[in-house]
C-alpha cells in the first residue's frame, strides 16, 4: 500500500525533512562525491582507448581505399602497393586455429561439465587450461617452430594457425565449461527421466543452451589470435605474394598453399612500422587500422552472443 498524502508520513512517524536529499549531509555529500570518483576514473579509463582509435583512424585512413585493400605489399623505394594478401592471410591463419581448437575446447568442455566434473582429470585439465591462459605468446610461436617448423622443415600458414590455436583453446575450453555448467541441472534430469540418453542431453539441452556462452568465448579467443604477432614470426614468417597463384587467390585450394609463409596484417605493421620508406610506414598505419576495427567487430560481436536474451 502506498502512502496518499504528506499527512499520512506524518501521522506515522515519519520525519518528512530528514528524508530530503542534502549535500550538507555527510552521508550524501560522501555517495556524491564517491559517484563523482566513479565518473572520472572511468573517462580516465576510456581517454587512453578513445585516444589510440582516434590516431588510427586518422593516420590510417589517408590511405584506405580499394587498390590498397586488395593490392600487394609494395617493394622498398616504390610507391602504391597494398594490404590484401596479409588481410587473407590473417583470415586464413585464424580459421585454421579456429579448426583446431574449437572441437578440442568444446570435447573437453562437455567432459568437464557433464560426465566427469569431479574426476582427477578434469581437475588436471582445468588446472592446465588455467596455466596456459597465461602463456606468453611467444612461447606458443617456439612450440609451433619446435614441432612444425622443424618437422616439415618450412614456416607456413599450418604452423602458425596451430601456435595461435594453442593460445586460443584455453579461452574456448573455460569459458565453454563455464556455460555448459550453467545449465540449469532440472533441466537436464526432466530429459533424463523422459528417456533421453546422455548423448542426447548433451546434443539437445546442454550444447544449445549454452551455445551463447560458447560461441561469446570462441569470438574472444579468436580477436585475441587475429591481433598475435611473436607466434607468426616463429611461424610463417611473411610474404609479398597471395595464398594461391590460381584465381581466386585468397583462397588456398592445396595443402601446399598452406605449407609456405604466409603474410598477415600483425607481422606486415611489425616490419613495415620500422621501415624507412614513408609508403611502407603509412601501409603499417593503415593495416593497423584495418587490425583494429577486425578486433573490434568480433569483440561486438561477442559482447552481442554474450547479453541475455530478453525472455
């Protein structure tokens, strides 16, 4: 019941004036001024981030056009050329780490959420996931040279997406695990107790209705990966040319393409951003630029995935 009228604040007991909101009260004058701290130290935070986008995108876009989009890097001493190859690059090398450490994440997270939550190795598995979630990447760019590299005895695109999908899996497989346990556990059992086998748990209640959770730590661990540079460099190294010589050329169509270096836009701003040639360091410029919106976007994206659904 709601209170009609001054009168009846009154009439029970209630002191209209010190229910007003004053500075000249210690307790208000200190929640303002603590929201007043709040608001600073929050432009504080975001002047640094809105200070970086803004130099990007305006040394980056005097020279974003089409030609450079989807040209070659220029040689030394030339003017013109572009970023293509190293955009296709960096969407191929992604996508291979994405391959290789999406299943294993998403496997190991059914495990641990579902079948073997208390075991011992699940608890190795966590631990270790937790461990490597600190990894240096360079770390993962000398596993990749030691097994790969050395092995098939070439940098190419497959090294580097296997360096970057063992930078990627630990994001997936905790943050999947952290979703699928966040299923409500009655919904599981009232499939249980209609018939449903475990596999079917798994497929039809588990999985989709952490898939927001999921797909959230996939799009993080992928704009992580997209901005890596060490592990490249131990990797794949870098190439002025496309993935494949056959059109479409930002496609590769052998294994072969993928067992050569392979251009990407982090390693193109490392070596093109301490170049004495004024073409080859505003090309740094833009494919910084061009870097930054591609990890922006995922981060949206995610950010999108991750937001509860009105219902």
């Amino acid at each position: 019941m709601f209170w009609s009228s001054t009168r009846d604040f009154t009439a029970n007991g209630f002191d209209l004036p010190s229910l007003e909101r004053s500075l000249r009260r210690p307790r208000t004058l200190f929640s303002a001024a603590m929201s007043l701290l709040v608001i600073v130290a929050t432009v504080a935070a975001l002047l640094p981030l809105f200070s970086v986008l803004y130099m990007l995108f305006e040394r980056g876009r005097a020279n974003l056009n089409f030609a450079t989009l989807g040209g070659l890097p220029p040689a030394p001493m030339t003017v013109g050329g572009g970023i293509g190859n190293a955009i296709v690059g960096t969407f191929v090398i992604v996508t291979i780490a994405t391959l290789l450490s999406v299943p294993v994440g998403i496997l190991g997270a059914v495990f641990i959420g579902e079948f073997g939550p208390e075991t011992k190795t699940a608890a190795v598995v966590l631990f270790a996931a937790e461990v490597l979630t600190g990894l240096p990447s360079i770390i993962a760019g000398v596993f990749g040279f030691a097994i790969l590299v050395v092995t098939t005895g070439r940098f190419s695109a497959l090294a580097a997406g296997a360096a970057l999908a063992l930078l990627m899996l630990p994001t997936i497989l905790l943050t999947a695990t952290e979703a699928i346990k966040s299923v409500p556990l009655n919904t599981r059992e009232g499939a249980t107790a209609m018939g449903a086998t475990s596999t079917q748990v798994v497929m039809q209640i588990s999985l989709p209705t952490a898939a927001p959770g999921i797909i959230t730590g996939i799009m993080l661990a992928i704009a992580r990966a997209a901005g890596e540079t060490a592990p490249l460099l131990f990797t794949c190294l870098f190439s002025n040319y496309w993935t494949s010589q056959t059109y479409p050329r930002f496609l590769p169509k052998t294994l072969s393409d993928l067992m050569k270096p392979t251009a990407s836009l982090s390693v193109l701003i490392y070596n093109f951003s301490g170049s004495p040639f004024e073409n080859q360091i505003q090309l740094a410029w833009t494919a910084a630029m061009v870097l930054v919106v591609i990890v922006l976007v995922t981060d949206i994206v995610a950010q999108a995935f991750a937001r509860p659904s009105a219902d």
